[in-house]
C-alpha cells in the first residue's frame, strides 16, 4: 500500500474561464511533490461531463485529456468518499484523501462544486460553500464589507429584470447618486467577463446588457483612479495570514481578461510601490475582510489605493489565478514560500479544516 495522499486535481468547468482553468490546473499538476502525492486528473468539460484523465499534464494544454478521459465523477455518497470511474461495462471506485479545484467562476468558485465537496466527505482546498458564495456576489460582498465598515467604491445593484421593466428608474438612481466613470458588473461571474467602463450615461444601456447576459444581477461601481493592488492570504480563519502586496501597472483600460491571462501583458511590481504604512493596511483589511466572509485556505483580496492615500477594496477572489504568471502564487513566493511548498500548504490546510490528517 502506498502511503502518498491521493490527491484530486479538478479542472475545466462550465464557466467562461474554463481556459484560464486548464492552464491554473496544468501549473499545479507540474509543481505538485509526485513522492508525496498520488495524482488524480479529474476534467470537466464545458458541456458539464466529468472525465478521469491519466496522461502527461501537457494534455491540458492541447485538449488531448479530453480524447483520452473515461466517465468518472466525484461521489456525493460520503460512504464512497471519492470517485466513481466508469469504463469496460463496471465501475471503480477510487478513494481520495483530498480534493484540489483549480476551477474559477460559475459552478468552480461559487459554492456549487463546493457543496459537492462537502457531501462527498473528501476534504477540499479553499474556501466552503457559503464563504465562496458570499464572494462570487459582488452585490453580498459590498453588503456585508458596508456593515464592517471597509472601505469600498461607491456602488448600487439591481436585478436585470427590474432594469427591463422600469430602466429610466435605474437609469436615474445611477445618474444620481454615482460619477462617472463607471464599472458595470455582472454580479456572479468570473474574472472580468461582461464588464464595462462606462464614462457617460449614454453608454449605460448597452453595458447593463452585456452584464445581464452573465447573471440576474447587475453591479454598477464608481470608478476609483489609483494603483491596483493585491494581497495574498492563506490560512484557516483564525490564523490567517497576509502576504507582501504586489502592484500591476495596467496595460489596458483596465485589468482585463486579456491581461491576466492571454497577453500577460501587465506589469507587475512585488511589492508593491507603496509606504510601508500603506502596505501594512492593506494587509491588515486583508485578513479582517478574509475572517469577516468565512474565508479559508486561501482568496486575493484586490485593493485600489488613490492619490490621497485611501485604501479602497475592490474585491475578494476565492480561487484566484494560479498560472506561471499569476499573483497568488508569486506574492507567496517573494514571501519565501516556493509554489511546491504553497500547494503543500493548502492541502494541508484542507486536511486540517476537514479536523482529519492523512495516516
């Protein structure tokens, strides 16, 4: 009998960031300790069919995990406590000790797969259910950081059929009570898809659209000029931790789809070009907005920081980028910890939440 953890790396997903997914999972899988782990590629493709892939992880570069899957899926029977393959006319079941999803966005990092995780009984990196779901819904998260007293943008939500029905009432809310520029927001979905700048109000129509082609919610946030920050924590909740503060210098508009992951064409500076004060801050509303939404194992938490010295957050990410050009890990690493030794971490931080060490 092995004594490695049987480790499940998931990826893919339904969402519109199943790419980014692919390339998070392929980085991992490469820095993974293969004497401490037995590795298990679990894909799920964009149509929602779950495959237990067996080849190289270059295969998720170039799609070939897709031909060479079987039918597998995570058991909701905590009794099985891992996954069922299927193949050859019968089914296999395979125990897992712990489960890794590099999945971002909808079904990944919103407490759906989450809950699946914690019916199964298989202990899972990152956040659960209800704090992924707090932070996927940037309409929730403004609402629970007002009442802490964080500081943020100035901001009003609205659901999308409210808007088709009466949209010169939300039309003049907005024109009220925010300047432009303006963000406007799907309130549940990944990483920058279905946002807009809007810098006049005639340009407000079309963006609340885009945005309600990506959820019921709409999100609509003053625009903040400053430097664009990020911090890394890790840990459980009460022992939370802040990384150094890494700044991006913003190649576009703003720091879009295709400069986090396709161009990775912004700069970015560790740490950032900050007071030490400053950066102190930052760190300190990290951990206490991370303690505050039942953060655990790890989240981003993205921050502006203007002219005069305010700290503003922006948002939390519950399963952050974790590329070869990602933030998250490269905050970790100029703190000292190696990518192998972050990963190391959080499964062992998942073990640890689940109250249960491998043996």
């Amino acid at each position: 009998m092995s004594n490695k953890l049987r480790l499940g790396v998931i990826f893919g997903g339904q969402s519109s960031e199943h790419e980014v997914s692919l390339m998070s999972a392929a980085s991992i899988l490469e820095n993974l300790d293969e004497t401490k782990y037995e590795i298990y590629k679990i894909g799920i493709t964009k149509e929602g069919r779950w495959l237990l892939y067996e080849g190289p992880a270059a295969g998720l570069g170039d799609g070939s995990w897709l031909a060479r899957g079987v039918p597998a899926f995570l058991s909701p029977d905590s009794g099985v406590h891992g996954l069922v393959a299927l193949g050859e006319g019968q089914a296999r079941v395979i125990p897992l000790d712990c489960v890794f999803p590099a999945l971002h966005g909808k079904n990944g990092e919103d407490g759906s797969v989450q809950g699946l995780f914690q019916l199964s009984g298989v202990p899972y990196v990152g956040c659960d259910v209800r704090s992924s779901a707090v932070c996927m819904d940037k309409a929730v998260t403004h609402t629970l950081l007002s009442a802490a007293d964080i500081s943020q943008a100035h901001y009003l939500w609205f659901y999308a059929d409210r808007y088709d029905a009466a949209p010169d009432v939300v039309l003049n809310k907005i024109q009220a009570r925010l300047d432009f520029p303006v963000f406007v927001k799907p309130a549940n979905a990944g990483s920058s898809v279905g946002v807009s700048k809007v810098e006049s109000p005639e340009g407000l129509d079309a963006a609340i659209r885009k945005a309600a082609r990506e959820d019921s919610k709409v999100v609509v946030e003053q625009g903040i000029s400053g430097q664009e920050v990020e911090c890394a924590v890790l840990g459980l909740r009460p022992g939370a931790e802040a990384s150094i503060v890494g700044e991006i210098g913003a190649s576009a508009q703003f720091y879009d789809y295709d400069d986090k992951y396709v161009n990775g064409t912004s700069q970015l500076f560790i740490p950032a070009r900050l007071e030490e004060k400053t950066a102190q801050k930052i760190r300190d509303i990290a951990v206490r907005a991370f303690r505050m939404l039942g953060c655990s194992g790890l989240a981003r938490v993205d921050f502006f920081v203007t002219g005069e010295g305010e700290v503003v957050l922006n948002e939390v990410n519950t399963l952050p980028g974790f590329t070869s050009i990602s933030m998250y890990p490269k905050l970790w690493m100029a703190c000292g910890l190696s990518y192998p030794q972050l990963l190391d971490r959080l499964v062992e931080l998942a073990l640890e939440r689940a109250g249960g060490a491998h043996g």
